[in-house]
C-alpha cells in the first residue's frame, strides 16, 4: 500500500498553502499556550511542524493498516446479539491503532489532554481516514461529540467526559434522528423528565443512530412539556445503561463496518448539556455545522479511493493492443474525475479555514472582547461558515457519488463485481448525500446566504488576485460573466416573490449550484496562481461549469412557474 498523506500531491498542495496563520495564531492565543504546555508550537513554523508530522502518521496508518482490512470489514462488518454490538476485530484494531498515534482528539483543548489543532488539520485526517475505510470515518469523526460537550457542556461535565474521549476510553453517538421524525429535527418527541431532586430522564426511540451502541450518548429530547417545536428541545448526555436498550443493527447498503442502532431509551439517567430550549435551535445547528464538514471530507476521501481505482485499472486494462486510458472517451471522464474532485477538496477547505477563523472569533467574543473589529470578524465567519458548509457537503457528496459511479463504468463489468473494491466505494458513497442533512435540505440551508450575496467579499478579493492576462485571465472573464448572470439571476428571483413567492424555492437548487460553480472555480484558479501546474485543472473545471451554468441561468430566467402549477398533475400521472 502506501503513506495517504505523502502520496497525495493535492493534499500537500492544500496544506502548505492554506492560509491559516491567522487561525492558528487565535487558537495558541499569541503562542502562549507554548509557556503551559511543551506540546504546544511556538510560532506558526512550529506548528506546521506538527501538523506535517501527525499528518504523515496518519497517512501511514491508513495506507498501511486501515486500508487492507476494509474488504473484510465490508464483508463481515459488526455483530448484534442479545442486545449487544460486537465491533469487528479489525475494526477494534483500527481504532486501537489511531489511540496509539494520538488522535482521538485532535481539536479539544489540552487542558483536557487534547491535541488543539484547527479543524482544518482534523479533517485532512478524516479524508485519508475515509479514502481507507469510509465506515472507520464514522467512528473516528465522532470526536465532534466531545467538542460540543466542550463547547456548550458545564465545565464539571468537560472534565468528566472529554478526557475519556481523549484518551479512546469512551466513543460517543449523536442521538437525533427517530422513526417519525427524519430530517425533522423539530418533530423530535423523546421526552425528558426531571423528578423531585431536578435529576433528568430520558424515555422514547431513537433510530439510525451511527455507532449507537456508545458509551457516551449526546441526545435530542423534548423537556418543556405542552411544546411541538424546535424552541421546546434541549442537549442531554447520557451514558450507557441498562435502561437504554440496542433494540436492533441496520442491515445497510454500505458503511458496513459501523453499527446504525435503533435505541429504545428506557427513564435513562441524563444530565441538561448547556441550557433548555437551546438544543436545536443553538446545539444541534452548531453540531450540524461540524457534521457537515466531516462528511464532506468523508466524501472527499471516498472519491479520492475511487479516482485513483478508475485511473489504475484504466491504465492496466488492455483492449485492441492498448491501455484503455488511452482512448479518449476514457480519459475524458478520467480528467473529468479529477477536476470534480479538485473542485471539492478546495472548497472543503476553504470552508474548514472559515470555521476555525469563526470559532476563534466567537470564543473571543464570548470571553468578552469588546473589540469592533474582533466582533465583525465574528460576525462575518459565523454568515460564511452558514453558506459554505452546506455548498461543500452538496459539491464533494454529489460529486463523490458521481467519481464512484465513474469508476465502476471504467471497470466494465468487474467492477460490478464484488471482487473489485469499485463497488464498496459506490456502496459507500451512496450515503453521504442523504445522512446529516439531504442535498436537498444542503440547498435550503445555502439559499440565503446566495440570496444575501454573503460571498461576494471574498468572491472580489479572489478575482482581485488572478491575473488579466494569460490563459488565468481568460478563465479570469469567463468566471466574471457568470457572477455577473448569477447577479442578475438572483435579483431576478427576488423581483418574483410578489408574484410568485415559491420561485425562489423551485429555483433554489439551482442557484446554489451556479453559486457553487463560480466560487469553486476561483478556488482553482487561485491555486493555479500558487503552482503552475494546476492552471490545467482550473481550466477543465471552469470551461466544464459553464455550459451547466448556463442551462440553470436560462432555467432561473425562463421564470416559468407551471411546474409549480401542474406537479400534482405530473406525479399523478
């Protein structure tokens, strides 16, 4: 096998050329965190040290462990039996080889024994960690669990809980989805109580619930009684009991190797994490936030597998006295593959980059900066972060279900054939545009940023910084007129809302993706600024973008509502 950070190229492009000097300065509070603790980096040299070095651990784990177990773990996945879920033995090893390296957590404080690295560094992990074994990701980017505790729990319940995170003792779950309630989060109606004494449980169901069969639960429940809305929701933890039940495993299309449980919560001792009535509104929007991410980069890393299994069998492949990537109609979809996945790690870290510049911010805000300008800055990465995530998890999941779909077309018949690690990454790539939020529901969380223009800032700094000139500044126009159309469309848009006030939602889609378009392909071209050699790759994305942009720009401004009118009609039929 090999080392997965060293022997991918754009993932070292990525992080030496990441811009989060500012980021990392916030989190080690002016590097003074080095006179605490001897882990922590003195200067940002320092600290690019550690993040190249745990880096090319990791990438060593999962190129050289992780990914030659995945086919068995695929195969034979986890046991259930009596109530209880056996994990499989090489996935046990798997996790007991990334506790060995230290990573169990990378973004929580040191004080807690944490690592402290930005969430960009974090998730470069994830990636390769997804490329190895997507199903591995799911237990491994729980960690996000302990950051909310961390976040919004009191400090007695850091102290209790996120140490044992730290340290792999404890694995959590995140508790929200149940059988009636779906992407419903509103709708939620396990109920909490609390007795004479002010003590909390829990009674209800829970359902497809990833790695349900935690130590350490972080729950969604009702606690304001008389209450049918998000504003009656709280965060409860809980931890693992007798009176919170595994009633069963889900047998899945994919991501075998982590259990999707169905808990029945049976008055099961809870603790209120944070406030009442903020769990939806201010915890789980929070959580989501980092979920989004995560499985962004989970998509990411399962397109990554996919590409370079297209671009292996493609190149060993033999037909009429030559190697398939040979013929254009292959090499087509292969450069095709590689500019939509280009396009994806890009925005997903640019976005990683806006969430840690957020979080900085706002913990400065919340320890009382009085700052003007620390308290815009807060402001201004809370409204990106709101637009960005959800357009990452959209782009790098539809577009890994289409590098993985790709793939198995290069294979031919092989790779439909179980034999081939093709047909695991379709499998698995299939789940990662429906779990923790829908395309669909990725679109409506984005409209209004697209609508508010909330990128148009860091749209104009990017145009500011590629040349007038040269094939750059050719790519430079076309990605001008199309913000200029995509200007037009949403004022459009707007201009309909008296006469038709669903247009906006009927079009949503796709000004998103236009939205999408032009600012991933600035991405492209910015690094193209920074390494030559990627000018190819911005250029096959942008010209490719263009005629899909177009098609949603004449669509948005047909302003033809009769789908609206006749749907009915239609699916009826």
């Amino acid at each position: 096998m090999s080392n997965f950070f060293t022997d991918n190229a754009d993932l070292l492009f990525t992080l030496d050329n990441l811009e989060i000097q500012e980021a990392v300065r916030l989190i080690e509070k002016d590097y003074t965190e080095a006179q605490k603790y001897d882990t922590a980096p003195e200067s940002f040299e320092d600290a690019m040290d550690s993040f190249h070095r745990i880096l090319d651990v990791i990438g060593d784990v999962a190129g050289e462990r992780i990914a030659p177990r995945a086919r068995q773990v695929d195969e034979e996945g986890p046991k259930f039996e009596n109530g209880v879920v056996t994990y499989h033995p090489l996935t046990v090893q798997n996790l007991n080889d990334l506790k060995a390296a230290g990573v169990m957590g990378v973004i929580l404080p040191r004080q807690y024994g944490g690592l402290n690295f930005p969430l960009s560094v974090y998730t470069m992990m994830t990636e390769m960690v997804s490329r190895a074994d997507a199903s591995l990701q799911n237990l491994f980017g729980l960690q996000d669990i302990a950051d909310t505790i961390c976040e919004f729990g009191s400090e007695e319940q850091r102290q209790k809980y996120i140490p044992r995170f730290v340290t792999g003792e404890a694995d959590g779950s995140m508790d929200l989805t149940e059988p009636d309630s779906g992407s419903d989060l509103q709708s939620v109606r396990l109920k909490a109580t609390q007795d004479a004494d002010g003590k909390w449980y829990l009674d209800g169901m829970k359902r497809f619930i990833t790695n349900g069969c935690s130590q350490i639960h972080l729950v969604l429940a009702r606690s304001e009684e008389g209450t049918t809305d998000g504003r009656g929701l709280s965060m409860f933890i809980c931890e693992k009991c007798p009176q919170l039940v595994v009633r069963r495993i889900e047998h899945k299309m994919g991501i075998h190797g982590v259990a999707t449980c169905e808990l029945q919560f049976n008055h099961v001792p809870a603790e209120l994490c944070g406030l009442r009535k903020r769990g939806l509104i201010k915890y789980v929007m929070s959580l989501m936030n980092g979920a989004r991410v995560s499985i962004s980069a989970q998509a990411v890393g399962i397109a990554e597998a996919a590409y370079r299994e297209a671009r292996k069998y493609a190149s060993e492949r033999e037909q009429f006295k030559q190697s398939i990537d040979k013929f254009p109609a292959i090499y087509d979809m292969l450069a095709r593959m590689k500019t939509q996945l280009a396009a994806s790690r890009a925005l997903l870290y640019e976005t990683t980059r806006c969430v840690d510049l957020r979080q900085a911010y706002t913990h400065l805000v919340d320890a009382g900066d009085k700052d003007p300008a620390v308290r815009e800055k807060a402001k201004l990465y809370v409204s990106l972060c709101d637009v960005l995530t959800p357009m990452s998890k959209a782009l790098s999941t539809e577009a890994a279900n289409k590098i993985a779909y790709d793939c198995i077309q290069i294979h031919g018949g092989t790779g439909y054939m179980h034999d081939f690690d093709a047909e695991r990454l379709y499998r698995d790539a299939r789940i990662t545009n429906i779990y923790e939020g829908t395309t669909q529901l990725q679109v409506v969380a984005a409209i209004g940023g697209v609508m508010g223009r909330t990128l148009d800032g860091r749209i104009a700094e990017m145009m500011a910084g590629i040349p007038d000139e040269g094939v750059s500044g050719e790519l430079k126009k076309i990605v001008a007129g199309m913000l200029e159309q995509q200007r037009a469309a949403i004022d459009f848009v707007a201009g309909m809302k008296a006469t038709a006030p669903d247009y906006r939602n009927l079009r949503a889609r796709a000004l998103v993706e236009n939205e999408t378009f032009i600012f991933a392909g600035l991405l492209l071209l910015r690094d193209a600024q920074k390494d030559p050699a990627r000018e190819a790759i911005a250029e096959r994305y942008i010209r490719d973008a263009k005629f899909d942009f177009l098609r949603n720009y004449e669509l948005i401004m047909s302003g033809d509502c009769t789908t609206i009118a006749r749907h009915e009609e239609v699916t009826a039929y």
